[in-house]
C-alpha cells in the first residue's frame, strides 16, 4: 500500500468521525450566565443605525435569545418566534397556550420556554415543532434555568420547583408567598431568588432546602447577581443589598431615589442598576458606595448589561443608552416607538433591542 492510498485511507476515516459526530450548538442562557452578571463577551454595537425589525408580538417584556444565530423571543400574544441574527428574516412561528412573560433558554438545538397558562414548552431551535409541552400547574414567571437533570422554575403561586423532564415529576418544591418573577440565580450549589413576599432565599440545588433567607419588606422582582462570594440585588422597597453568599448576612445597603424593579449587572468593580425614577446608579462592588449616575426621563425596568467598556440599557422614555463602564459618560443613544421594558441582548456588531409595542431591533 502506497502513501497516496494511506492518504486517502486518513481522510476517509476522518470524514466519517465528522459524520458520527453530534452538531455542536450553542447555549442561551437568560443575563449571560447562571450567576446573572449581565456581562456579555459580543462586543455590541455603537447605536448608530437599524440592520432590521421584527414585528408582531404583543406587550414585548423579555429579552430574546440567541443561539446558532438564530434570534427566539416571545411577547404576551403567546406566540414563539424565530429570526435569523444576519438578515432578520422569520424563520419560524409557534403558538403556545397562554402569554410569555420570560425569556427563553437555549440548549442543545431545543428551546424551553414557559407560558402564563402553565406549561413548559420544548421546542426544536431548527424546525420549530414543539417537541414536549409540560403541565407545571401555576403560570411560569421565570427563564427556565437547565441544569443537568433538572430544569428550574419560577411560578405566578409562589413556587420555585425543579423539574425532572425525563420522569415528569416535580423533585422539590419551595413555597413562597408572591409570585416569583426574576430569574433565579445559581452558584456553588446554591439557587438565589426573589420573591412578592419581600424575601430573598437561598435554597440547596439538590434539595430545594431553604439555607437563608432575608427580608426586605418591599417586593423583589429582579433577579439577583452573585459574584465573588456575594449576592447583589435590589427591591421596591428603595433599597439596593449585598449579602454575603453563603449566610445571607449583610454586606452593605445602598438607598436609591426610588423603587427598583431592574436587575443588576455586576463587573470586577462595579454592580449596575436602575430605578423607577429613571436614574441607574453604579456603585462599588465592595462597599456599596456611589462612583456614577445617569439620568433618563422615564422608569428603568430594563437591566443594564455590560459587553466590553460599554454599558446598555432602556427606559420608558423609549430610548436605549450607551454609556462608559468607567464613568457613566453617555456614548450613543437610540428613540425606539415605544418603552424599553426588556433587557438588550449585545451580539456580535450589535445590540438586540425589544419594544413594549411588539418589535425587535437589531442596531448596529
């Protein structure tokens, strides 16, 4: 046997590894990680000009998601939609049972996604055709947050509970007394979670038993950020907390000008968020104390979040900002037709940017 047929031997067995081999797909996962710091690695963009718009959904409140460029986002019409990242053009449309009120996750090639109405949905990313539909029993309020076996959830009665799809059972549940609406955050075993009752839990992944908690006495309906052994999050009641991850025991208290329903996004320095009087504070990681402000004309529901040296965020002053990491020093912003509610999804070259009306912008 000679060296060219040894050559092409090689190549043929290498062609065939490739074709036994499962395509490689991208996750999503609702502020950039489990830990719900808000930093992106995509470099956004300047906010100098509009690549394409969607249109359709109704009461637009969640951030889209992106994976194997594909854009998943849904609004209160209840229906799922699907755009290409590059061209904006629809790829497809599913209706559900009830209203989307959370973003989506994306793992796998599969898309889970809640509904006000009860179920949890899997979808196929690629073709659109629902694959499971789930009856959790209580409107889900939260990303659905995979995490091996299991699949956590956040509901309109009060529950946070983990799912095992495979058995369709419910493993734990944990019983509050409001709805839970942000997003739950997971670090070192542990779940963080806000809840209408005032109170921010701690509970053990495995188990679902409860290791802190601590009450604010006023909702909380952002999700919480944890970093470097610290748990960050603020609620209606005006005030801004760090807690220390592993007892709940407080760090510092920052008081803001008013309520806050925004979730924070959290860098080596900083943690970022705004209020309802249309102010985002950043402030010191370690010591909770002011370093900027930037003032907008209208409620900031809508998480900052950081790609590069860039901060990104609306308001319902129907504007989306960028502003320096460092100083808050506004860059560049952009008038959509209506309330900025959800938070912007930075990509590569650019910013996702989704309207209370029913649009979804792709800037550049």
């Amino acid at each position: 046997m000679n060296w060219k047929t040894l050559g092409l031997l090689g190549l043929l067995v290498l062609l065939l590894g490739a074709c036994d081999r499962e395509p490689q797909h991208e996750t999503s996962v609702a502020r950039s990680d489990v830990q719900r710091t808000g930093i992106y690695q995509a470099a956004g963009g300047a906010l100098q000009s509009q690549a394409w718009r969607a249109d359709g959904a109704s009461y637009l409140e969640a951030a889209p998601a992106v994976a194997d460029q594909t854009v998943i986002w849904g609004g209160r019409d209840g229906t799922l939609r699907a755009q290409s990242l590059q061209e904006g053009g629809s790829l497809w449309t599913l209706r559900l049972d009830g209203p989307i009120v959370a973003s989506v996750t994306v793992s796998g090639g599969e898309v889970y996604v809640g509904t006000e109405a009860g179920s949890l949905y899997k979808v196929g990313l690629t073709s659109g055709q629902v694959i499971e539909q789930m009856a959790i029993g209580s409107g889900v309020t939260t990303t659905p947050l995979l995490v091996k076996d299991r699949i956590i959830l956040g509901c309109a009665d009060g529950r946070l509970l983990a799912y095992d799809a495979a058995r369709k059972t419910v493993l734990w549940t944990v019983q509050t007394g409001g709805a839970i609406e942000g997003d739950p955050a997971l670090a070192d075993g542990l779940l963080y979670f806000g809840s209408q009752d005032g109170f921010l839990r701690a509970v053990e992944l495995a188990s679902g038993k409860e290791r802190w908690r601590i009450e604010t006495r006023g909702a909380i309906v952002s999700a919480p950020a944890v970093a470097k052994g610290r748990v960050y999050f603020g609620s209606r009641n005006r005030n801004f907390y760090a807690v220390e991850a592993a007892t709940g025991k407080l760090v510092w208290r920052f008081r803001a000008a008013n309520e806050i329903r925004s979730s924070a996004a959290v860098t080596d320095q900083l943690v970022i968020f705004g209020c309802d009087i249309g102010m985002v504070y950043a402030l010191s990681l370690d010591q909770g104390k002011e370093v900027w402000t930037f003032k907008t004309k209208g409620m900031i529901d809508s998480a900052p979040v950081v790609a590069g040296k860039t901060v990104y965020f609306g308001s319902r002053d129907r504007h989306v900002y960028a502003v320096d990491l460092a100083t808050g020093a506004p860059q560049k912003q952009w008038e959509a037709s209506s309330w900025i509610m959800a938070d912007p999804v930075p990509v590569a070259n650019g910013l996702l940017v989704a309207t209370r009306k029913g649009e979804l912008l792709r800037l550049l």
